[in-house]
C-alpha cells in the first residue's frame, strides 16, 4: 500500500496512463491542486518503486520526459476495479462527475 500512498499516485498513474509520455508541466497542468513540490516527491518515490520512468535530455533548456513502467502499466491494471467501484459507488450516492481541465472528478 506504500507505492501508492498518498493523494496524488493514483492520479499521476492515471494520466500517465491515459496520455502517455508527459513533461513535468503537463503532468502539474493534469493534476490541478498539486503542489510542484508534491508532484516532485511523488514522482522521485514512484520513481524509487519502478512505477515510472524519467528520462533526462541532455539539451539546453533540460527536457524531462515521464512515462510508465511495465510495473507501473500493470499496477494500473490492478487498480482499474478500484476505479469501477468508485464509479459505481459515485451512481449509488448520487454524485455528479465535474470536469477539471479535462479530468473527471466526483462532487456531490
């Protein structure tokens, strides 16, 4: 449960997941509320645990690029009926599904 501890994993897996390779501005535009300094400790820890991959070009200005792991594909894959009954239990207690730039969250 301590790989994916913590607010924001979950999120980070899932738009990696959905958008594929990301820069760490499109990754904070994607996670609206995120602190920069919270999305870096998260993606160092995921990092540490082989959930994402981050390559580093070596060009001026730096390109960071973040991407899943197959071990983070495949912790996706395992949290995908946690994400199902999240959906079904928002129907049962009449939640409404808001966007947020393009995210789907829950508000009830």
């Amino acid at each position: 449960m301590d790989v994916v501890a913590g607010k924001w994993k979950s999120l980070i897996l899932w738009e990696l997941h959905h958008y594929g390779t990301r820069r760490f501005a499109a990754l904070r535009r994607g996670l609206p509320g995120v602190s920069e300094k919270m999305l870096i400790q998260h993606l160092r820890e995921m990092e540490e645990d082989g959930l994402v991959h981050r390559e580093v070009y070596r060009e001026v200005p730096p390109k960071v690029e973040y991407s899943l792991t197959e071990h983070g594909v495949s912790l996706n894959a395992a949290l995908a009926p946690l994400g199902e009954w999240g959906t079904e239990r928002m129907q049962r207690i009449g939640a409404e599904k808001v966007s947020v730039d393009g995210a789907e969250t829950a508000r009830r």
